[in-house]
C-alpha cells in the first residue's frame, strides 16, 4: 500500500468519500488523481478497519434509527457508526471516511428488498456489515452462516426499549422477510401495517445488530488473517443438511442453490426421497 502524503489525508479527511469519488469521476479527463488509498482500509486488503464496539449500544442504536431508513439500514448503520466511534481517538482519518459511507444506499433492503419480502433486511445488513469488516473468505462465510442460522431458529423480538412493554415473539424458520413477518403476525395477531409491526421490525433489527457485533468482536483476529479459524457455534440442523449435500452447488444432484430450511417449502420431502419410488 503507498503510504497517503498529508495533504491527501487532509482532502479525505475534509470532503467525503461520496463527493470526492464524484469530483474523481468529473476530474477523470484532467487526470487530476485521487488519493490512492482510503484510510480506512486495512493495509494489503479489501476490508475496512474494525474495532471491538459495545454490542448493546449498537442494539439501542439499530433500535432508535429504524425510522431513518428501516431494517437493512439501521442493522448496518449501527454497526458502522460504532465502529467508527471506536476508532475515531486512536484513528481519526478511518473514522471520518467510515462516516462518510453512503449509508442511503441500504434502504432498499426495507421490507424485504423493496418491499419484495425475501432476504430479511436485517439480515441483509448484517452479511453487509460483516463483508464490509472481513475480506476473508473462510471468515466471512462462516460469520454469515451462523446468522442465516441465528435468524432462523432464534425466537424474536428480544430487544427491550425503555419503558416498553415485550411483544409477541416468533420463530421465523426462515430468512425470508414474507415467512419471518407472516408467521409473527399470525402469532401476534397484529396487522403487518401496524405500529406494532413497526416495533417488532425495530427490536429484530436491534437484536440482529446486537448478534452481529457479538460474532464481529468475538472474530477480530480471523477477520482478515487466514490462518486464524472463524469461531462460530451454529451448524444446519438436518434434514436440511443433508438435503443440501445433494442439491446444493456441488452436490451429487446440484440442481439448486439455497441453505434454507428446505421443508418449510418442501414439507412432504425426506432426506432418501430419491432412494424411495
Ligand atoms: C442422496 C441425494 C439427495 C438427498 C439427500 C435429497 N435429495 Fe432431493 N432429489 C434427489 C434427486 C436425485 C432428485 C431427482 C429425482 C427424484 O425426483 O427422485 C431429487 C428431487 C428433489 C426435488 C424435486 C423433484 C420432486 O420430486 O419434487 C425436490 C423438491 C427435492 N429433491 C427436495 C429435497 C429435500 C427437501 C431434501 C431433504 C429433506 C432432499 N431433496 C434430499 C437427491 C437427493
Ligand atoms: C421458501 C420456499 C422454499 C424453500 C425454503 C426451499 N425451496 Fe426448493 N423450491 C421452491 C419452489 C417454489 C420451487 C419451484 C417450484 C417447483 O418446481 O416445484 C423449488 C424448487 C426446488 C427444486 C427443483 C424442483 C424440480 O422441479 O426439479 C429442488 C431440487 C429444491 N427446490 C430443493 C430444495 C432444497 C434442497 C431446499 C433446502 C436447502 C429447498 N428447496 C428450499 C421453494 C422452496
């Protein structure tokens, strides 16, 4: 990595990476150059800096900033922010460009995608904060995977606010947002247009933050060293485990991709399905 002079430093530090890449773009013809590194990238990789943060502020956080911009937003946005807090004394070049992240870039993930109802955008938010942190492969899968599995067995909301009463809890069994808010609604017996609904969202997003920054603290050293192993807890259950030993990329089958829980959607299938008829 070439080393920033000061002066760059003092332009990335003043202007933001959102302006500065556009006045690159606009420059490009005078071939005025940029600053040839970002400060808050890790020397020698594609990752940004991290910092062990407070995983119950990033839950009140995620909590708090919901309205901003919704599920995907806030669960990353929380975490972002909290790690650059944490570096802004011992590195304050890092943090300032942190800050300047083009967080509106994550309200798409709302309700799903745009309002698609697949992939939850807290979920979505948390893989983007881990991929943000960890350009380690081994490390970054092993992180996602165990929230993909956290998101689908954990029994949510768990987030308290103050001076508010628990709501209506449910088990998702999937990480998808149709399935996830469809099966709390029919527990809660809320409607998905309420402000309860709302809540439920605000205190899942804060609890997939709040699980997020746990696995990021807890893998500091292996995020992008690959010779220290990924600490995880979680596998696949079965049957799902060996149905994507057949069906998944490189499987004997291989003719799907997926890590969902299959029967939620393919109740009547067993795992020597293909041995049967
Ligand atoms: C030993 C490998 C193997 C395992 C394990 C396995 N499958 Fe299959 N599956 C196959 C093969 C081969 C076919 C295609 C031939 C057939 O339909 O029998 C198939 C077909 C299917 C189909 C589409 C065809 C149909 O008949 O509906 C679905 C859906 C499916 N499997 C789901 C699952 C699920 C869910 C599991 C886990 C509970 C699972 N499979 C476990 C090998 C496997
Ligand atoms: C959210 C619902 C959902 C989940 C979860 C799900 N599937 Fe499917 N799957 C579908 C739908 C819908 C289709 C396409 C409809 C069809 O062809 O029957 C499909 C198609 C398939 C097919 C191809 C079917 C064919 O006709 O050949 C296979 C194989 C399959 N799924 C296996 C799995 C496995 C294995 C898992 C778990 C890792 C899984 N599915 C999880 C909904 C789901």
């Amino acid at each position: 990595m070439t080393k920033m002079n000061r002066r760059d430093a003092m332009r990335f530090a003043g202007v933001g990476l959102g302006s500065l890449f556009a006045c690159g773009a606009a420059q490009s013809a005078s071939a005025s150059p940029l600053p040839q590194t970002n400060p808050a990238l890790v020397e020698g990789t594609e990752a940004w800096k991290y910092a062990i943060i407070d995983p119950e502020k990033v839950a009140r956080d995620a909590y708090y900033g919901y309205h901003v911009g919704h599920c995907m937003h806030t669960t990353f946005t929380s975490i972002v922010t909290n790690v650059a807090s944490a570096l802004e004394k011992t590195d304050p070049l890092a943090s300032a460009a942190m800050l300047n992240f083009p967080f509106h870039m994550l309200h798409y993930g709302a309700s799903g995608a745009n309002g698609w109802g697949t992939l939850c955008g807290s979920l979505n938010g948390a893989m983007a904060a881990v991929n943000l942190f960890c350009a380690n492969e081994k490390t970054l899968k092993a992180i996602c995977d165990e929230l993909g599995n956290y998101y689908e067995r954990t029994m949510f909301p768990n987030f308290m606010p103050d001076d508010a009463d628990p709501l209506p809890q449910s088990i998702s069994g999937s990480v998808l947002c149709h399935v996830s808010v469809g099966k709390w609604a029919q527990v809660s017996k809320y409607r998905t247009d309420s402000p309860e609904r709302t809540d439920r969202c605000s205190r899942l997003s804060a609890d997939m933050a709040k699980k997020t920054a746990e696995l990021l603290n807890l893998n500091i050293k292996s995020l992008n060293v690959e010779e220290i192993a990924p600490i995880v807890a979680l596998k696949r259950p079965e049957p799902a485990a060996t149905c994507i030993k057949c069906h998944n990329k490189g499987g004997t089958t291989s003719n799907t991709i997926g890590k969902m829980t299959c029967r939620e959607c393919h109740p009547e299938k067993t795992p020597d399905h293909s041995l049967q008829d």
